[in-house]
C-alpha cells in the first residue's frame, strides 16, 4: 500500500516538475531555454549523492556487530544500484548542458572527472557484489568497498570549490549557502525538483530492495539444497 | 555453482578499479593550467609559446571577424585591468558575446594570444530576462581567476 | 539560441526514458525471481 502511494506521489510530482521546468519558469537571462536542463541535471546529482549516502550507512549499520542484520547489506546494494542509474544520468544531462553553454560535450575537469571516477568506483562496487564467498564475507567485502568509494562524493561535491574548474560553484550548497537564483519560480523549482527526484528514489530502493530479497530467499534455497544433495552423496558410499 | 561468473565480476571489479586510475591520471595530466589576463600578461616572456588556458571577460566592442567564412575571430580579454588580444580560429559557442566570461586555450605568439579552443565559463547565478539591458559589463566574471 | 530547446528535449526525454527503463527492468527481474521461487515450492 505505502509502495503504491510512494510510486503514484512520485509520478505525479514529476509531471508537476516538468509543467513548471518546461513552461512556468522564465528562461535564463543568460543561458535562455538551456538552463532549464538544470532542474533535471541538478536533482539527478542530488539523488546520486543521496543513493550513496544510504549505502554508506546501511553499509555501517551492517558492520557494526550491534546492528548487523541481512537487510542493511541488501539496502546498501540495492541504494547503491539506483545511484549508479543516476550517476550515469547525471553525466549525460550535464554533457548536453556543457555543449551548448560552454561549448564542449566533455572536459578532464576536476568535477566531470571525479564524478565519472564516482560511476566507475559504484559499477566496481556493484561487480564485487555479485563474487561468491559466503554471505558474510561478501557482505564485509563490500561494505568497506562501500565506505572507501563513499569518500569520493565529498571530493565530488567541494571539486568546484578546490580546484579551478570549468564547471561552476553550487548555486544552492555553495560555501556561504546564498542561494543565486533571482525570482520566485526558479529557486522554487529547483527546490521542488529535488523534493520530486527524493520521492522518486524512495519508490525505486524500495523495489529494489524488494527484488534483492526474493533473491536472497532463491540463494539460500538454492544453497539448502545443495546441501542436501552433498549429503545424500555422502551417504551412499557408506 | 559455476566458477566461470564469478570470475568474470572480479575482472569488472578490477577493470573498474584501474579505470579510476587513468581516468585520475588523465585528469592530472589534461588539465591545462588556467591563468587569468593579468597573470599571463605578466608572465608573457617566461611562458614562450607553451600552451595554457587564459581565462577573463570579452572587451565590449572588441569582437571583429576577419575572415569571411566566420571562423576568424579577433577579439580582446580583460581581468584585472589588463587586456589581451585574442586571435581565436573556430565556432565559438552562442553565448561568445560582449562580457561573457570565456576560457580560451593557446599559446602567446607576440603579443596576441592565438587560440582554437574557446570556452564559455558561466556561473552559478541565474535570473529570468530584465528589460533593461546592461551596456556595462556588470562586474569581473566569477571565477576567472 | 532558439535551437537550445533540443539539448532541453533530449535532455528531459532521456531522463524519462532513463527512469521509466529502469522501473521496467525492476518489474522484470522481480517477475522473474517470484516465478523461479514460486516453481521451485511446486517441485
């Protein structure tokens, strides 16, 4: 019931979203229509660094004997699959927005390379997951992968800051937090966007996850039965 | 269970992991020093014709093609308050305007700066169109220097 | 700069497809898991 509610709140404040991004907000003074690309390139980013957030926590939570139990190893590897979806996302949406305002699909710039080191580090992540070992073993493995990758999202993040790059500063989460937007709709839909794109990832870890536990259950079915057949082997030779 | 997958996720999991390397690499090594006007102006001798980045805002006025087919562009940069001249060969992106704030990679031959890339370094302000429209550049571009 | 409204339309078209991909690809592989498990309680 709360995932059917979760999904329809999801829809429908991404139709919203596209309403105002497409046809209520001014263009920029600037850029023009272009810059409306940032209420989709911006909360994707968001939803990215939200994703791997989660798996760094659950990833934790697992670690730490207290709290360990199966479900947070499943959170944390299915959080960290809709992160990489939208990592992806965000590098493309931020390619088509580089081409007509700076002039180039694709630069070695301090924050596009780091997030495509980000890409790469969580598909690396998403590959160890799947290397037999025991469920504990694995589980461990990966949960350290998980907080070792993690550190990249604050380089990621503070990218702009440090280094000289090509791409700008946040306009929202910049160092003095003034947020640099005249008006009233576009500092409210870029708020509004990310608003939509945070229910959006509750719906989709929340299927995922779902679908990791039915394929736990298959595993350890799969793992009884191989048991049992070791153990009628066994016998028969005796 | 079979082997043969597993070992095929180690070889992504590793082929991941030096992905980051060179990409970490490739970053350290493309990125071109950026200089702002009054800097490269200042270290107009010591640079000789190595390329870098030169980065400040378009003289209002300053932009004349000298070509026929649009791909010769001469044009002035200025930061804090020294101007370069630029002779730029390529499309420029549309927002090359009076102002912009523009990246532009090269070397110094003399004293104009040729170049052939042109980039637009646009910050992180935004507002919806005024009607009065600045003749002034409105302040040095952010993030130039 | 008129011609920057198909960097917009791609750019909000491929998130659409992006997601909307994403959720069939869930559907899929959790029909698949419940059918294998719901075989496997069957033999």
């Amino acid at each position: 019931m709360t995932g059917k509610l979760l999904g329809v709140a999801s829809g429908v404040s991404l139709a919203v979203l596209a309403v105002l991004a497409l046809v209520v907000v001014p263009p920029d003074a600037v850029q023009g229509d272009a810059q409306r690309l940032m209420y989709v390139h911006v909360p994707t980013a968001w939803l990215a660094y939200l994703a791997f957030f989660v798996t760094a926590v659950a990833s934790v939570l697992w670690l730490w004997p207290r709290t360990r139990a199966p479900h947070w190893d499943l959170l944390a590897g299915s959080s960290a699959e809709v992160g990489v979806v939208f990592t992806g996302l965000t590098l493309a949406l931020g390619s088509l927005w580089g081409r007509p305002i700076w002039g180039t699909w694709w630069e070695w710039d301090a924050r596009l390379t780091t997030t495509l080191v980000l890409f790469f580090l969580y598909v690396g992540y998403l590959a160890l997951r799947r290397t037999g070992a025991t469920a504990d073993e694995r589980g461990k493995r990966c949960a350290i992968a998980a907080l070792i990758a993690f550190a990249d999202v604050p380089v990621v993040h503070f990218s702009v800051t440090w280094w000289e790059t090509l791409h700008q500063d946040a306009t929202v989460f910049n160092p003095d937090l003034d947020v640099r937007m005249e008006g009233f709709w576009m500092p409210f839909t870029l708020v509004f966007s990310v608003l939509a794109f945070t229910l959006l990832y509750a719906t989709l870890v929340r299927t995922r996850l779902r679908l990791a536990e039915l394929d736990e259950g298959r595993e350890e079915r799969e793992l009884q039965r191989a048991i049992e057949e070791r153990r009628r082997a066994e016998v028969v030779p005796a | 269970m079979a082997r043969r997958p597993r070992a095929r996720y180690v070889a992504v999991a590793v082929a991941c992991l030096v992905a980051v390397v060179v990409m970490i690499r490739l970053m350290a090594d493309n990125t071109v020093f950026l200089e702002p006007v009054s800097e490269a102006v200042a270290k107009r001798d010591e640079q000789g014709s190595r390329a870098f980045r030169m980065g400040g805002s378009v003289v209002p006025g300053s932009i004349r093609e000298t070509g026929d087919d649009g791909r010769d562009i001469r044009f002035q940069l200025t930061e804090g308050g020294v101007v370069a001249d630029v002779a730029f060969s390529g499309s420029p992106p549309d927002l090359f305007t009076d102002c912009a704030p523009v990246v532009v990679e090269g070397n110094w031959e003399g004293t104009t700066f040729v170049s052939d890339e042109l980039l637009i370094k646009h910050g992180n302000e935004y507002e919806p169109p005024s009607d009065t429209a600045a003749q002034e550049c409105p302040e040095e571009p952010e993030g130039v220097r | 700069m008129d011609d920057n409204w198909g960097y917009v339309a791609a750019g909000y078209g491929l998130t659409a497809g992006v997601v909307a991909a994403y959720v069939v690809w869930l559907r899929v592989r959790i029909r698949r898991a419940e059918r294998s498990l719901r075989d496997e309680a069957d033999g």
